[in-house]
C-alpha cells in the first residue's frame, strides 16, 4: 500500500508539473471531461445504489446527538493531519489552535465525542496537503472525477494521496484501531451524506447537467477555502450593473473567481 | 450549503417591519440600509416557516419575497448569460417570470433545513456599484459557516442581487444550471420558458 501510495505519487507529482491550465474564457480546465463524466455516471449510480440507502438507514438508526459524536470524533482524528499540514505552511496559529482543539477535546471531550475546544474560540479550522500545495504555489490543475471519493483536481488529488502517507495518526494508535478509525469515518462519510441529503440530491438528481453544477460547487468552494474567492479579494466580483448599456452578458465566464486563476 | 437561514428571534420584529418597511422613505443605499434589507428579507423568510403554512402557500409566499426585495430582472438576465442578447423584450419578460416561479420553487422547498438557525451580520462594505454584507450563519448541528449578500441600489431602490455560501455563488450557479437546461433544448429559449414553469 505504501510503496503503491509512493509511487503514484511520483507519476502524480510529474502531472502536477505539466498542470492543466484553463483554456480562455474558461475559469477552470477540464480537459479529461469524457472520463470524468463517466466516473461522475458511476458514482451516481453508486449514491442511488448504495450510499445515499445505506446512509438514510444510518440518519435513522442513530439520533441526532449520537451523529453528531460520530461527526466530532471524525473530525478530532483528521487534526494531528492539519497540525503537519499547518507545520509544512508555517502557519502557527492553526498549529497552536489544532494542537489544543486536538489535546482539549481528546481529553474534556471525552476521545472527541463533544468540543468543548469550539466553546473556548478554538474554532474549526481544516487543512490538508492540498492546501499545502497552493501555499507553496502550486496550482490547481485540471478538475478530476475521482471514484467514489468524488470530486477533486490534480493538485488536490496529489495532496490526498500525500496526506495518506503523511498522516500521524497511524503513529499514535496501535494497529488493531485502525479498523476503528476508518469505521468512524464511513460513518462521518454517511451522516453527512444524510444531513445534506436535500443539497446533494437536488444537485445530483435534479440538474440539467449534474456533471457540470457539481464540478462548478466544487470549484467555487474549494477556492473560497483557499482565500481565492471574491469573499476574500472583492477585486473578483462579478458586477452585473457594470456597463450594463454595453452588455452584462458579453462574457459568460467573467466570472468573480476568473481573475484570481 | 444551506440556502436561507433565519432567525427565530424576528419572529414579532418582522410583523412590525411588514407594517413599517412600504412607509419607509426611500434613502440613498448605505452600509446600514444594505445590513438593514439583509436583516428584513432574513426576518420575512423566518415569519414565513413560523407560519406553519403548507409548502405550496410557503413557496408562494417566497416568491412574493423575491419579488419585493431582489432585483429580479438582472438576476434573470445575468441567469440566462449569453442567450440574453439575441432574446426579445417579450421572451426577456415571459423568461424573468417563468425564471421567477422556478428559484421559488427550488429554494422555497427547502426553507425547513434551515428552521432554529440564525443569520449574524458580521460587516457591510461599498465594492465597486454595490455593497457587501456579510453574515454568519448559525444553524444547530452546523459549525458557523458564511453567507455574503450582495446589495445594490442601481433599480433605483435597494435589492439583493446575489448570495454566496460558503463561496458558492448562487447567481453563477444557477448561470451554470440554465445554460445546461438550454444546451438540452438545443437552445431553445421558447422551450426553455415553458419548462421552466414546472421545473424547480
């Protein structure tokens, strides 16, 4: 597995090198969308199939309470990944924050269960080699359909695959709680899958072209998280009332993230 | 990923802002008015699910909320993109309304996601011809997450014009979401306009 994860990282960091980059007017790049239509195809079928059922039967089998420990549990495992992360972008103040968030709610919070970090302004703060990546400069890629995990691009699929490999958390637990670990992870995986059924069922099944509304969500969320949106530099709006006598539409794709690419 | 968030606390402000808001003057848009048209649509939409209404009445009763505080007319022109210059007048207006029906629809269905949760104003700031509001949305279960409302004045009265989640622009999106409608019509805006009435 290691040795796998290793070399493909390898091969992935050489695609990393030659990044796709966004064809004009375009404010992404898309160049694998026949594959990555077809992966899209059977992850739909694989949500209709298997996981939205098996993830309405978990919305009900458990409470709202208990999902929610499940949810906090999960996301208290993935911290000791964002604190290298927030190391390898010499980012301190997510180090101290996660460290604490990580040493409070394992402990107060009883193996994460609750958070009473959050209570004390230790708030939620993610990050993942991805991430990583783009502080060193990488960009973002060509978009990517990934089996079952979904949406992606090239520099984030790299970061996944190192943060695999980097994560510390197979150092701190025995071999035996592995098992344990991923368990609570299919079932963080499924309680959001339940708690944003409405959202993902709607974009999913109720689109013109669900393809194209998830890899658009996708793209725009993900570079909010990165600070690349308008939210974040308000240079990027798009303003409809701008020379609205020459043509507000001239330019479909002039969009509030496309100077930022 | 949450559409609308309300806050249970305008409950018996938004009665009030209901009578007050027709009589109020009309002002130049400032910071305070954008915070303050935020605040009111915010307070509409949660009088709205309070009223324990059927979600056909419900969906109507966004519809008419849409209507009165966003600037419908460049949503929908904005929504339909490059299709927009060649459209005439007529289908420009019989679009704007099916257009209307549909994010009513679509968005009015889900209000009860969001019951128990509340909308925060963190700060307004002028951007180029309009304003930014941004708020914090906090809905029980959830961790607080972003909801950015654009504002903007140039109809001639203050509307919002656009909503970002968590960086997810709804404007776009649902540029992103008539284009692939019109690309499956083989861009036939007549036919759009019929389908849009039952869609959403």
């Amino acid at each position: 597995m290691q040795i796998f994860a290793k070399a493909f990282l390898g091969a992935a960091l050489a695609t990393l090198a030659a990044c796709a980059t966004p064809e004009p007017g375009q404010n992404f790049a898309d160049p694998y969308e026949q594959r990555n239509r077809k992966i899209h195809e059977m992850s739909k079928r694989m949500d209709t199939n298997v996981l939205r059922p098996a993830a309405m039967a978990y919305g009900k089998a458990l409470p709202e309470p208990a999902r929610v420990g499940v949810a906090n549990v999960a996301s208290n495992l993935s911290l000791p990944s964002t604190v290298v992360n927030g190391v390898l972008q010499a980012d301190a103040e997510l180090v101290v924050n996660n460290t604490l968030r990580f040493v409070i709610n394992s402990t107060v919070g009883i193996a994460g269960i609750f958070d009473p970090a959050a209570n004390m302004g230790l708030t939620k703060q993610s990050a993942d080699f991805g991430e990583t990546l783009h502080v060193w400069g990488a960009r973002e890629g060509a978009y990517i359909q990934l089996p079952v995990l979904g949406p992606s691009t090239e520099r984030d699929t790299v970061g996944k695959v190192v943060d695999a490999v980097i994560n510390p958390l197979g150092l701190m637990f025995p071999p035996e709680a592995i098992p344990v670990t991923r368990g609570i992870k299919v079932a963080d995986v499924l309680g959001d899958r339940y708690r944003f059924d409405n959202t993902i069922s709607s974009t999913l099944y109720e689109s013109a072209d669900s393809y194209a509304q998830l890899r658009s969500v996708y793209l725009q969320n993900r570079r909010y998280e990165l600070g690349m949106s308008a939210i974040a530099d308000e240079t990027a709006y798009d303003d409809p009332y701008a020379d609205t006598a020459a043509d507000p539409t001239l330019d479909p794709y002039a969009d509030p993230y496309a100077a930022l690419e | 990923m949450s559409e609308f968030i309300m806050t249970r606390r305008g409950f018996t402000v938004s009665a009030v802002a209901a009578l007050i808001a027709p009589a109020l003057p009309a002002f130049a848009l400032d910071q305070a008015g954008a915070s303050r048209l935020v605040g009111t649509v915010v307070d509409s939409i949660n009088s709205v699910i309070a009223s324990g209404k059927s979600e056909a009445a419900m969906i109507a009763e966004f519809e008419r909320i849409f209507i009165q505080y966003s600037d419908v007319p460049t949503i929908a022109r904005y929504a339909l993109g490059v299709d927009a210059r060649s459209a005439s007048a007529a289908q420009m207006s019989a679009f704007t309304q099916s257009f209307t029906g549909y994010i009513s629809r679509k968005y009015g269905k889900r209000f009860r996601e969001f019951m128990g949760g509340r909308l925060e104003v963190q700060s307004a700031k002028p951007v180029k011809s309009f304003y930014e509001v941004r708020t914090l949305a906090h809905i029980p279960g959830s961790s607080p997450f972003d909801v950015t409302f654009l504002v903007s004045d140039q109809s001639g009265k203050d509307l919002f014009f656009n909503m970002f989640i968590e960086g997810v622009n709804l404007l776009l999106t649902e540029r992103d979401e008539i284009g692939a409608m019109l690309d499956q019509r083989r861009g036939n805006l007549d036919q759009l306009i019929v389908d849009l009435k039952k869609a959403g």
